[in-house]
C-alpha cells in the first residue's frame, strides 16, 4: 500500500542525502510536522506521510484508538499493519531516491511516535536520529525489539513530552526513557510546560537535534 506524503527535496539529491520521515498522531494529517521544514536542514529530503485510515473529524489515523479502554487503548491488528506500511514506504522512497549511503531520520508526533519507536528499535539498522514527541512506547508494537546494545549504540533518540499532557499521560512517556536506558541506547528526555503539543522551547531543542 502506498501512502500518501508531502516531501521537499534538497537541490541536489545524492546517494549520500539525509532524509527524514515526519509521522503525524492520530486525527491530524501529513500537514502538521511539515510545517516544520522550513527550519530543518536544507540539505535533507523531508517526507511527511498522511496515515491510511480516515478518522471521524476529517483527519487521519495510522491505527484505531479507545481512549475508554486502558486496556487495550490500541488496535493491535492496525497498529502492527501500519508499522509494515510505514517500513515499506520508507524504503520504496529511499530506493526511488536513490538513496544508498545515507542516514535515515525519523520524528513521530503521539500515536506516529509509536511507530517511530516500533521501527527504530525492530530495525535499528536502517536508522539514525529518532525524535519521539508526546508519545510512549506501546508494548504490543515491540514484541520483536533488538536488545545487542551493540546494534543500538549509533541510534540517538529526541524523547520530548509535556507535563500537562491529559491524552498521554507524563509517566507512559517515561517508560520510554526507562526502556532506552535498559537497553543502553542514547536519548535525551526533556519534559515542557505544554500539554498534548510541542511548544516553542521544545522546537527548538528538537531543531538543534536534528542540526547537531
């Protein structure tokens, strides 16, 4: 299946160009993270996928949520689908670019984050900097994680997260800190006066990780 994206291409495209994949949360649309590649390095290929499946308010979702259900907040079925969509587009695109000998980037926005997190840390392989922005890692996207701290060391993660978050709370989001550090992989974990967003301040730390 191929998603739908937005993309900006760099003037010069090599085999060498880094490129970044943007993934939305649930009921928005590949509109919103675009907006920041303006800032991001002009010399990267930028991509922003729409998710597959249409949300009641006009939006988009890449898996079905119950916001009721604790539980089971996650369709497991649709979740682990669109992580298999998402790694065959990024490697369609990759291979239509060209792209050989490069780094791979990604940043997810809350449910787009646990995708990042399922792809990064089931292929960390293919990546490089990965930012995870209100988000958690969901333990049924993960059943197949890497644990060779060897194959995770030149993985640097981005984890930001607001203190007022009421869709996904502080502490899930800490989980994710806790499960990078038992897995010995690099991360910063950054908390923000914000709610279920990123602020000022948090864009621009997650700009100066991308540019580092």
């Amino acid at each position: 299946m191929d998603l739908k994206y937005l993309v900006r291409e760099p003037q010069n495209i090599t085999p060498e160009t880094p490129i970044l994949f943007l993934l939305h949360g649930f009921a928005s649309n590949e509109q919103d993270l675009f907006s920041f590649a303006p800032t991001l390095p002009q010399d990267w290929l930028i991509v922003s996928f729409r998710a597959p499946r249409d949300t009641e308010n006009g939006g988009y979702a890449w898996f079905d949520l119950d916001f009721m259900n604790e539980e089971n907040f996650v369709d497991e079925t649709q979740a682990l689908e669109s992580v298999k969509i998402v790694l065959e587009n990024i490697l369609k695109i990759s291979n239509y670019y060209g792209l050989t000998n490069n780094q791979t980037h990604l940043c997810g926005f809350s449910q787009g984050g646990m995708i990042v997190y399922a792809l990064a840390l089931q292929y960390p392989e293919l990546f490089s900097k990965i930012a995870c922005l209100s988000t958690y890692p969901e333990e049924k996207m993960l059943k197949n994680i890497v644990k060779d701290k060897k194959k995770l060391q030149h993985l640097r993660f981005f984890i930001s997260h607001g203190t007022d978050d009421v869709v996904i709370p502080l502490e899930w989001a800490k989980k994710g800190a806790e499960l990078l550090y038992d897995l010995g992989a690099y991360f910063s974990f950054r908390e923000y006066m914000s709610g279920h967003g990123v602020n000022q301040k948090n864009y621009m730390d997650l700009m100066e990780f991308f540019k580092k």
